[in-house]
C-alpha cells in the first residue's frame, strides 16, 4: 500500500497516502517496517549460521503534510515529495542508531497508526530544522504479537519521572 520513491545510498525512502489517498497511511507504513524487520532477522539468522556478519537496520516513520508530485527538470522529472515531515522522517531514522532501537515514529504516526500497534514514548527531541522539541516513539510490534507489555508503562513513568528531575523514582 506504498510506493517506493527513491534510493539513497543504503537507504530506501516510501510513500504512504499517495499518489492514491489511502486513510490507513499510517497503519501501512507500520506495518511495512515490521515486516521489513522480521524479513531481516530471518536473514541474519540464515548469516549467522554460515559465520557471515549481520546487518542492522533503522526506520523512520512521520505523518504529516507534505509536497507530492512531479519534481525536477523537464528532461528528468521525478515523482517524490518534500517537506518539513520528510526530514522529520529522516532524522528520526538516524536517532535508532542512539536509542538503540530499530523503528522510531513520530507523534502524528502514532496518532494515526490505530490500536493495533504497541508504541513506547521516547519523550521529545529537539532535531535540526525544530524550534521545539518532538515527541517520538519506538514501534515495538503489533498488539497480537506482543500482547499488552505492561513494561511499557512502567518504562515511561520512569521517563516522565526522569523528564521531572525526581532521580529516584526514574531509576
């Protein structure tokens, strides 16, 4: 329920919602980033057992308006899209490296992902391009696979605990 936009470098670059509307963008994307999670690890199983180095990846999903269309020169235009929601996009991907995480999303995402997706809030972050700072969080997994992880809660009262200086009950 994507398209597949462009290549840079190692990096592979989707979009939701266009060029056909699609209400459920979000939950796609998601679950598209799980998949694609699941597909590598079978393959680093497959590399591991024949003493080949594993690979790691990191998503970044962002909601939100942005440019679509045919973009370029005449001679060589391209269907993408650009905006201030796409860098947001991009920048979330290069924090799963420091979060040690592989799928980061930004609030919008989560908002319009839907219940069938567990999400653990990273708090906010300030990203270049941002005044202010972001929420972001992790997408763990979908709630079949992952049940309720009660986890979660106790994770982020300890980060809202952190964010409110009480060391103690962070810890």
């Amino acid at each position: 329920h994507g398209t597949l936009d462009k290549y840079i470098g190692d990096a592979v670059m989707a979009i939701y919602g266009a060029p056909i509307d699609e209400e459920a963008h979000a939950r796609w994307a998601c679950a598209t980033a799980l998949e694609m999670l699941e597909a590598l690890e079978a393959l680093n199983e497959k590399w591991q057992e024949d003493g080949r180095p594993t690979l790691r990846m990191g998503v970044g999903i962002n909601t939100g308006y942005v440019i679509v269309g045919k973009m370029g020169a005449d001679k060589k235009p391209e269907y993408t899209c650009i905006g201030d929601e796409v860098n947001f996009a991009s920048r979330v991907e290069g924090l799963t490296k420091a979060y040690g995480t592989a799928i980061i999303v930004g609030d919008g995402t989560r908002e319009h992902a839907g219940d069938a997706f567990v999400f653990r809030s990273l708090g906010p972050v300030k990203v270049k391009g941002k005044k202010k700072g972001v929420r972001i969080h992790e997408l763990v997994g979908t709630v079949a696979a992952v049940g309720e992880a009660p986890w979660i809660a106790t994770f982020e009262e300890g980060l809202e605990a952190f964010f409110r200086r009480e060391w103690g009950k962070a810890e």
